[in-house]
C-alpha cells in the first residue's frame, strides 16, 4: 500500500491539468498587452477611416480595453514575481 492509504504523508502532485491552466493564466498579459500595443500603433481597422468622429489619441477603445484587460490578468505574473521574492527557509 502507498503512504497515503495507511495514513502516511505522501508529497502532493499537481495535476496536469493545473500546469496547463498556470500556463494559460500567465499568457493572458502579454497577450493583451501585445493586442494593445498593436491596435494603438496599426489602429482599429478599416471603420475607423470611415468614421467622421474617429478619436485622435491612440489609446481609446479597444486598445484602451486590452490595455486594461492586460492590468487585470497580470495577478499570475504578480504571484510569481512575489514567490521568486521570498527568501528560502
């Protein structure tokens, strides 16, 4: 019988599944981040010459959005800067 099923301690795994949705959560920033900074500097596309009211500053609809979508996933990259921080016991 392993530890576990006779009341041993046996060292906690993670699952696969974990690593993948960690891997997700950490490409989310830069992805909008990246989606910003391409829609600021390319614009938003082809309605935007079209419309008379088009904004001047760069930073407005959606890259405005994934400039802010960004911010609010970077807590993975927060955690792990904070983890990295920590002294060793």
């Amino acid at each position: 019988m392993s530890p576990a099923c006779v009341g041993g301690s046996a060292p906690p795994r993670r699952a696969p599944a974990l690593g993948v949705a960690d891997g997700l959560a950490l490409a989310a920033s830069p992805t909008f981040a990246v989606m910003a900074l391409l829609t600021g500097v390319l614009g938003g596309g082809p309605a935007d010459m079209l419309c008379a009211a088009a904004p001047v500053w760069p930073l407005s609809g959606m890259a405005t959005m994934y400039l802010l979508m960004s911010f609010f996933h970077a807590a993975p990259w927060l955690k792990l800067i904070r983890a990295g921080s920590r002294p060793a016991r």
